[in-house]
C-alpha cells in the first residue's frame, strides 16, 4: 500500500481532469465496471489512454505516464479484494496494477507479480487501472475477487443484520481462500475475522457453531468428497484416519476414491500435510513425483507459504509435464528450491519466481533467444 501522503489539488474553469498526488483521474475516459468473480479479457494497444501514476517503487515516488485500461468497481467497507491480471501467451504486456480511491488519492501499485491485494477501508467507488510498463503491449485476462454485494437499508438481508447487529462480523466477499463461511438459514456469508472454516448459526442461542472441521480440512487439502458416514464393509472407499492436534484423539472418516486416491486405508497427517497408506498395495495421493531440484519435507516453510499466502494445493513432486502447473522457485543460497502446484482464480499457470523482498511470486524471466546472424554485433535473426 503506497503511503499516506500530502496531495494538490489543481483545477480551472475548463479543466476535464483531477490531478491527485500527481496521478491523473481522467473520469472522461472510457471505463468498465467490474463485479465479483469476473474473469475478463482487455486489450492494452497504441491507441489506448495514456494515464499518470505515481510509482512508489523508485525513489521519490515519481509520476509516470503509460497506456492502458480503466475500470470501476463497487467495493465495500472491510472487502479483501484480490485482483490478478494474466498476460495471454505471446503477449509482450507488463502490466502495471494502480489502484485509486474513491477520493482519488493512489492507494495500490503492483509491477512486479501481476496480482494486487487490498483491504477497502470505505464504503464507495475505486478506480483500476491496467497499464502497459516499459512501453509494451499486449492481451491479457483480468479476475477480481473479495467484493462483497452492496445492500440498501430496505434490502438488508436477515443473514447480513445476523453479521452485523449480533455476531459483529465484517462481511467480505466468498471468492477468496482462507476464509470463514457461516451458513445462516439458506445463505451464506464471510469473514476473515474468525478463524477459516466453516460455521452454522444457531437462531436459538444467537451463536455460531463450528462444523466438523476435520472433515472439511480433508476435503480442502486433499480435494475428495468426504461421506457422512463410513460404509459397512469399508472396502469400496477410502478410509482414513486423522489425529486432531486439538484432543490428540483419532477420526477416522470414509472418501469416494479419485484418481489419486485408491480404495483403502490410509493415514493423514495434519501438521506435514502428507497422507499415507496404511498398506503396502496401496497408491499415493498424487502421481509418481519426478525429480525436482527440492524434495518437499515436513514442516516446509515454502509450501506452506504457498498454501497459506496464496490458496495454492502444492504437489508431492513436480511432475515432467508442468504446462498447466503453477511451478514457483524459491531462490536461495544460490540454490533454487522448485514447487510445483494447481492453478487457482489468482495464480495461473506458468513459472515464476518467489521474491522474499517484496513476498510476491514475480513472473520468471525467460533467456532472450540467442542470435543466430549477426553483422556488425547487430543481431538479425534470432
């Protein structure tokens, strides 16, 4: 977050634009609202706006002018929105992430990771805009999450008074991980000022009660459908067993077999993440790891930032076909320490690399080609 800094404001009979801390709201220009869980494609080309930004990155926090696209959206007090821009391939785009309150005071800048997270701290109209750095341009596909449905006092709905008059819960939108869903009647509400997990309201006692949590756990991190009771006999399923670190007890719950998950017995471990099969027939939870430079260990700060910061599911190993896989490497002590993981809404497939000064995952910078003609030292043909 850039900041809180003094701003000028300048203004003339004919003037069409608002110049805040050397950031230019051009309000006359095209704009596209944008909701909720919308995936969308843009378009930064030659004839699009230039825009002036301030770039809180060098120092001075210089203004800037580049070409893009602007948008609008409709975010309310204590929303936790998540927006996340991705290049199309081919595309040369470097997309810069600015982000205006509704004041018009510069509140977010992102160059590096391709995503911008930011907390509203008021209820009204912010501005984005995706801008081409260092000149480029490009195709690109723009997701946002974290916004929550504006309500009028007539409208409020049963479940939002529950979160606000009786719970005193901030309601923020549900398309971001690591959350806390409470289900109230027939909706569903959440918030991040609770722990993550899932909640039913009781209307009786005014309270929340927490479901079964080890239940919902297996089915987050080993992406399974878990049964509401165990068949009898057990065989066709894939029965396992879990010790919660709450009461040291162990639950033993039933899944319907996946690809990964075969017929049988198995054990999780909460606190390494692994799941284990308690017979030597038995498969892993995921295909055959191949070799990667950093086999995943128990208690593994890097994969757990991964899962934590960024709601991604790591895999055991990363595989020869990592096309469509999130493969992050973590350089350090001039060695790197590759992960391989699903894509989710905020982190696309592709490569990329994890920097620890910033806590972004910056997109992997690929070796220009070498040249095959050259004359003079001008490269011809690459």
């Amino acid at each position: 977050m850039v900041p809180r800094q003094r701003f000028s404001q300048v203004a003339g009979a004919l003037a069409a634009t608002v110049m805040v801390l050397g950031a230019i709201a051009s309000f006359s220009t095209a704009q596209t609202a944008l909701k909720d869980g919308d995936n969308i494609s843009g378009y930064v080309q030659n004839t699009s706006p230039t825009f002036t930004f301030r770039n809180p990155t060098v120092k001075g926090n210089p203004a800037q002018n580049a070409r893009g696209i602007q948008y609008i959206f409709a975010a309310q007090r204590g929303d936790y929105i998540e927006i996340a821009v991705d290049p199309e391939d081919g595309s040369t785009l470097r997309p810069i992430l600015v982000l205006f309150h509704p004041n018009g005071r510069q509140v977010g800048f992102s160059n590096t990771s391709n995503i911008l997270r930011y907390t509203a701290p008021t209820t009204g109209t912010y501005r984005l805009l995706v801008l081409g750095g260092s000149n480029t341009r490009g195709r690109y596909t723009l997701a946002i999450n974290g916004l929550s449905t504006p309500k009028t006092a007539t409208q409020t709905s049963q479940a939002d008074q529950v979160m606000t008059d009786i719970l005193r819960l901030r309601i923020i939108g549900c398309g971001v991980p690591n959350v806390a869903r409470i289900r109230i009647g027939n909706e569903e509400r959440c918030t991040r000022d609770i722990e993550a997990g899932v909640y039913t309201y009781d209307d009786t006692t005014k309270r929340i009660i927490l479901v079964d949590s080890r239940r919902e756990l297996l089915a987050q991190r080993l992406q399974v459908n878990v049964l509401e009771r165990c068949p009898s006999p057990a065989t066709s399923v894939a029965q396992i067993t879990m010790t919660d670190p709450q009461d040291g007890k162990d639950y033993t719950y039933c899944a319907t077999p996946t690809r990964f998950i075969k017929a049988g017995t198995y054990r999780y471990n909460v606190t390494t993440d692994d799941l284990s099969p308690t017979t030597g027939t038995l498969v892993t939870t995921q295909p055959t790891p191949q070799p990667s430079p950093s086999p995943i260990a128990a208690n593994d700060s890097r994969r757990q930032l991964l899962q934590t910061d960024y709601g991604l599911t790591v895999l055991d190993g990363c595989p020869a076909a990592r096309t469509n896989l999130v493969v992050v490497a973590f350089p350090e002590n001039n060695q790197n320490y590759i992960y391989c993981a699903n894509p989710n809404r905020l982190v696309r497939a592709g490569e990329y690399t994890y920097n620890a000064t910033t806590g972004n995952l910056d997109p992997a910078q690929k070796p220009a080609p070498a040249c095959t003609v050259s004359i003079g030292g001008v490269c011809l043909v690459k």
